[in-house]
C-alpha cells in the first residue's frame, strides 16, 4: 500500500440522470435528490440511470447540491469518480515520501504555474526541480486504462509545456491514477483524444516521466496501491 484516503460517511443512492457535467439526479429511499458530480470526465460507460452509486452528504450550508456523488459500481468493481482525489492521494504519497521516482525531492509545492499552464505540483531537491501532473483515469477497456474519456485541449497544453520545460532544463512528470482496481496497464486514448496521445508520446521522447498507479476502491478507503506499465 502506497497512501490511502478515507472515505466520509457514505450513503446508498440510484444514479436516475446526470443533468449535466456537475450535477446528477439520485434517489434516495424514493426520494429524487441532487448530487454534485466532482468530474468533468464524461464517464458515459459509468453514469447510467439506474447503477448503484455511493453520496456523501455536503457539510454545512450554501451549497447548490445536497450530496455530492463519489463511487459507482460497475461490472461488480467500485469506480471512485472524484476528480479532485488523485491530487490528493498523490500529494500525500509525495510528503510521506513513498513514490520511489520522485523520493529525492524532499520539498513539495501545490499547484504552481510556469509557462502558461498550472500545474499540480513543483518538486525540488538535489536534482533540481520537476513539475508535476497528475490525471485521474475512470475508463477502463479489457483491463487497459484510458485516458482522456472525451478530447482535453487543456491536457494536452500541459503536455507541450512539460516538453519545453525538459528541454530548458527542469525535469517534468505525469501520473495517471486508476480509480478502479481492475486496470492492469495504461495507454492514451488514440480514439478519443488523438492529439492528447501524440503529444504524450512526444512529451516522453523528450524525457518527460510517465507513470501510471491504479487504485482499490473499497466504501471505507481510496488506496493508491499498485504501480502498472504504460502502453504508448
């Protein structure tokens, strides 16, 4: 086990319809309630009328939604569909030092721009310094991780900007977190996103680092668990 985020006090939905990119139609002991969906993915295989899903309640007031959705099972697997939880999962993974690529930066800083893009994390140390992307994968096909699920113009900036910062001197990375226990590799999505896979792969001629993780997604625990290779 690498790192591992808890999860809040969940309850038992049905998934009825996604309005639209952040908010989904649940029920809840037959009553139709909203959901905030933490992910602009399109998650087209996952967010199904009828799938069984997991909601937390929003803590506090002012909130447009009252749940916010987190799991969805699917082919009897938990898929964790938070966006925002592989940030977070690697960022504690990067603290308490147990990623093995990136150990001999001993200082890390969230979300710092260079060029014209933000990205996740700036590492230093004694190499230097590395910027740090990381992606949170939903879509899994015969066991093959996918990346991006719909065309991210925004992805593949970042991929042209770890490029030219390699070449300028500064070491750059990308992780993709597999938010489902049954994926066994990563490859780009050629078929949705064929500029994003281009750009990968130029991004890793030019020295970029990348790496893939995969996840087991129980209701108690979202653990970063397994390095798996990447398919270019």
């Amino acid at each position: 086990m690498l790192y591992h985020i808890q999860m809040p006090q969940l309850i038992e939905a049905t998934l009825v319809r996604r309005l639209n990119r952040f908010v989904a139609e649940i029920m809840i002991s037959e009553n139709h309630e909203l959901a905030h969906v933490p992910s602009s993915g399109r998650m087209a295989e996952l967010l199904v009328g009828g799938r069984r899903i997991w909601v937390s309640r929003h803590p506090g007031e002012g909130h447009k939604t009252t749940y916010r959705l987190l799991l969805v099972e699917h082919e009897g697997i938990l898929v964790s569909v938070d966006a925002t939880l592989p940030n977070r999962l690697v960022g504690r993974a990067l603290m308490a030092e147990a990623l093995p690529a990136f150990s001999p930066y001993p200082r890390v800083q969230a979300e710092f721009s260079w060029g014209h893009s933000r990205f996740d994390f700036h590492l230093s140390g004694p190499p230097g310094e590395c910027l740090l992307e990381v992606k949170s994968v939903t879509l899994v096909d015969k066991g093959v991780a996918l990346f991006p699920d719909a065309p991210t113009p925004r992805g593949t900036r970042h991929l042209v900007e770890l490029a030219t910062a390699r070449r300028k001197g500064l070491q750059g990375a990308i992780i993709f977190v597999a938010q489902r226990e049954d994926a066994s590799c990563f490859s780009p999505n050629h078929r949705q996103d064929s500029a994003f896979a281009k750009a990968l792969q130029q991004a890793a001629a030019s020295g970029v680092k990348v790496l893939a993780y995969r996840c087991r997604v129980t209701r108690e625990a979202v653990t970063l668990e397994h390095e798996i290779p990447v398919l270019l």
